[in-house]
C-alpha cells in the first residue's frame, strides 16, 4: 500500500482493512476528540445504510496499542456477554460493538511516509449525541448511572489483569513527588509567582495519599475502571433523554473504582470550565452531586465496599487536587503536557482547580451525610430509587 498524502486519504485506506460490508459512500471527520482523529464512514448494504467510527489510535499517548487493543476487546466482549444475561433487548446500542479487520483482528496498523499508524473501527450507535457540559441534574444523573453501569458490568471479568495503558495515571503521591521535583528544577524561573498555589499544594499532601493508603491496607480493592469519566463519554439517547452506551475506552485499565466517581464529580460539579479566570464563578452545584451520588449508587451500592462507600465524597476532592498538581507541574516545567493557550495558562488552571478543591472541602461533610441517607435508602427493601432525579 502507498504513502498516503492526506489524512483523510490515509483514513481511507484504513477503512479498506476493515470487515465492512456494502459498498463505500463516504468518510469525514467526526468530533471535537483531542487525542485520537475520528471519522465516520458511510456505506450502503442492502436496501439501507450503515455507519461506522473509525479512529487512529494516538500512539505517542497510548504507546501499547496492542495492549490497550486487548482491553478494549475483552471489555467490550464482556459487558455484552454481560447484557446479554440480564436480557437487554437493545444490545448494539448498549455497549460498543468493534468491527474486525479482513484478518480478523481488532486493530490495523498502516504506514504513513515511514510511520506507523494504527487504526480501529466500531459500528457506529444511532440516535444518540454527546455533550461536553452538564446543564442539569438529570444529565448528570444518567451519566453517572451509565459509568456506574459500566463498572458493575466490569466487576467480574476474568482473565488476567488488564493492561495499564497510562501506566500510573492515577497515583497522586507520583504526581505530588513530580510537583516537588518540578519545584526544586525550576527550569524556567516560574516558582516564585506561584508561591501560593505550591504552598496549598504541599499543605494538603495528605489527600494525594488517602484512598492509595486504604488500598494498601486491603479495604479499597482493585478494580476495572474508566479512568476518563466526563459527560462527553456517555452517549445520550436523542428522544428520551437516558444514557445508552459508555464509549471512549482507551484508558479502561486496573484502577480504583473512586477515581471513576471522583472525576465524575471534578468535571460535572462547577458551572464554570476548568480555565475559567473567574474563581468567584467556581462553585460546587449540590444538585448536581446528589445526581452523580444517587445515578452511581444505584448501579453500585451492593458492589462496593463500606470504605468506598465512605470515600465518594472525598474522591472528587482528591482528583480535583490530583489535576491542579498537574496543572500546576506543567506550568512550572514550561507547559510541556497540557500545553497552553495564553501566558500562566496552566497556572490559572491549577488555581481553578485549587479553588474547587476548597469548595469541595467546604462541603464534604453535606455530601457525606447524603450518600449515607442514600445507601440507608437503598438498602431499605421498600425502597425503589427513582430514575427521576
């Protein structure tokens, strides 16, 4: 096969590796995604038309693609085979469904002018959209109960452990040490106008090292998660509004089920965007948590353990803190992860994410009180948990 000269040629020829029946109409690009190029094809079989979503996979992010591959083939089998027990009538649109090469694998790897690029493909799920920003209680609701559904459908797979795509993605103490590191290199001279965001930073160390400390002692089990719980990654039916299918499953690898949980809430709660200048704006919407609490309970209380349990209120403090290290890291190093848009653009992200973290903070002990009365609710046998938010 030849260079090709475009991207869209290259994404063509791509296609032409895949099991698609029907004869080719078009492909375009598909999505506002920042890590992989997503198209979506068109081809007519029959009397009709189907569509499908192919992707090159980022393999400067995702370095195993293979691995990650693997993961997402067993996971998808899994959640189907899952479905399929409890007798779900709308399988194709419940969980993603991976088309196979002409070879029969789950991924193609081409080259492009020398390099390797490599590729997948899914059906595409109609009648569904994706949103970036949660405008009320109800979308929350049906997000976190489709994440919670997810993990639930995950809780038994077998096999061997899942590959770790990012390898230690999550482990704040590793992101704190990388913070202290970047703090004693100062490359480019940042640290002295950051002072008051490393001084809120290394005050609240203990957070980075809370629900890793509880794993250790053996009461937070390992488990198969996410890891990138945003409402954008759940797709909503276009009629009635419900969550139908969990997608995006690059980082699907061995985590903790509270990092799901916490990102849900670090990227719902605020009505403001996470580089919003304006700290007065960042605010923590309690209704919008109670949605996320009572949507992933109701797929999760009979999962998790008591110190789960005890520990969702905390987890979206501790991933809100988790990227404001991050954040903060990176502009001290010279925007070199995250990149940046305008000067101090990562520090003003690190504030906004600080300043949540003081919101959250504020309010831990409501959003404590309420899971409780919620897991008191659920495990009343009269009680039935309301899809209603």
């Amino acid at each position: 096969m030849k260079d090709a000269h475009t991207p869209l040629e290259h994404a063509r020829h791509a296609l032409d590796t895949f099991e698609i029946p029907g004869r080719f109409v078009e492909i375009q690009a598909f999505g506002n995604g920042l890590i992989n190029d997503t198209y979506v094809a068109t081809f007519e079989a029959g009397s009709g038309s189907a569509s499908y979503i192919l992707q090159r996979i980022n393999h400067h992010v995702f370095q195993d693609p293979a691995s990650l591959m693997a993961n997402v083939e067993r996971v998808c089998h899994h959640i189907r085979y899952r479905l399929h027990l409890e007798s779900e009538a709308d399988l194709d649109r419940r969980c993603l469904s991976l088309v196979p090469t002409k070879e029969g694998a789950s991924f193609t790897e081409l080259h492009d002018n020398g390099s390797a690029t490599y590729w997948r493909c899914f059906d595409f799920i109609q009648g569904c959209s994706s949103f970036d920003v949660v405008e009320t209680p109800e979308q929350a609701y049906q997000a976190a109960r489709k994440f919670g559904e997810f993990q639930r459908l995950v809780s038994d797979i077998g096999g061997c452990r899942l590959a770790e795509t990012i390898p230690d993605f999550h482990n704040t103490p590793k992101r704190f040490q990388a913070l202290v590191d970047a703090i004693a290199a100062d490359p480019l001279g940042r640290v002295a106008g950051c002072q008051d965001e490393i001084e809120f930073a290394l005050r609240h160390e203990a957070i980075a090292h809370h629900l890793l400390g509880l794993h250790a002692r053996g009461l937070i089990p390992e488990r198969v998660t996410h890891n990138d719980t945003k409402l954008s990654n759940v797709l909503i039916d276009d009629r009635s509004g419900e969550g139908v299918c969990v997608v995006d499953l690059d980082t699907v690898m061995p985590g903790l089920c509270l990092y799901d949980f916490g990102d849900l809430v670090r990227t719902c709660v605020s009505p403001v965007e996470e580089d919003s200048t304006d700290l007065t704006s960042i605010q923590v919407r309690m209704p919008v948590f109670r949605a996320l609490a009572r949507g992933f309970l109701k797929e999760m209380v009979r999962v998790l353990t008591p110190s789960e349990t005890a520990n969702l209120a905390f987890s979206g403090k501790l991933l809100t803190y988790e990227v404001a290290l991050r954040f903060l890291t990176d502009h001290i190093l010279g925007d070199t992860y995250f990149g940046a848009k305008r000067p101090d653009h990562n520090l003003q992200r690190a504030r906004n994410q600080f300043q949540l973290v003081r919101r959250l903070e504020a309010l831990e002990d409501e959003m404590n009180d309420y899971v409780d009365e919620l897991v008191g609710m659920i495990a009343n046998p009269e009680h039935r948990l309301p899809l209603a938010v």
